[in-house]
C-alpha cells in the first residue's frame, strides 16, 4: 500500500504546488476537505482491492481534467491561465478583487 500512498502525495504536491494560485477564492477549510476526502475515499478503497486504487488515484486526475477544460471552453475561459480573471472570479463566485 506505501506506492498507493507515494501517488496521492506526488498528486497532492504537484496539485497543491501548480494550481493552487487559481483556488484564491476558496475557503482554505473547503480545500483541506477536499484533499482529505481524495486520502479517505484512497484508503477505503484499499480494502477492496489494490486495482480500484489505482483507478481511483490516477482515473481522479483524469476525470478532472477533462470536465475543467470543458468548463473552461464552453465559458470562454482559458484553461491554462484562467483569463479573463475577472470573468473567472464571477463565474466561480467570488467577490470581485480590489485593485
């Protein structure tokens, strides 16, 4: 189970290192909980089978990553930039930013 582990801590530091710039708006609680959710769904996962884990820890990227650049598209928000910021912040519900 440590390779299991050794994934959800690579993802979590290259997640955590690489886009948490664009989760300014969030809670720092809701993004706690939503990392601590991915780690308990992982560990339960590991008593039915090493294989779900797996699909569940590479299969989670995957599906996030093809719903964001839908979003993103059908938005009109760059998925890589988030630009235009203030279009972004609106539709994601945040307050507008001071200049």
């Amino acid at each position: 189970m440590s390779l299991e582990w050794f994934l959800c801590a690579v993802i979590i530091a290259i997640g955590s290192t690489a886009f948490g710039h664009f989760e300014r708006g969030t809670s720092l609680p809701k993004r706690l909980a939503r990392w601590f959710g991915f780690l308990l769904i992982t560990g339960l996962l590991s008593f039915v089978g090493r294989p779900w884990t797996f699909v569940w820890i590479l299969g989670l990227p995957g599906i996030g990553t093809t719903f964001h650049l839908w979003w993103c598209l059908s938005h009109g928000i760059n998925p890589l930039t988030a630009e235009p910021k203030e279009k972004y912040s609106q539709l994601r519900g945040w307050a507008e930013e001071k200049k």
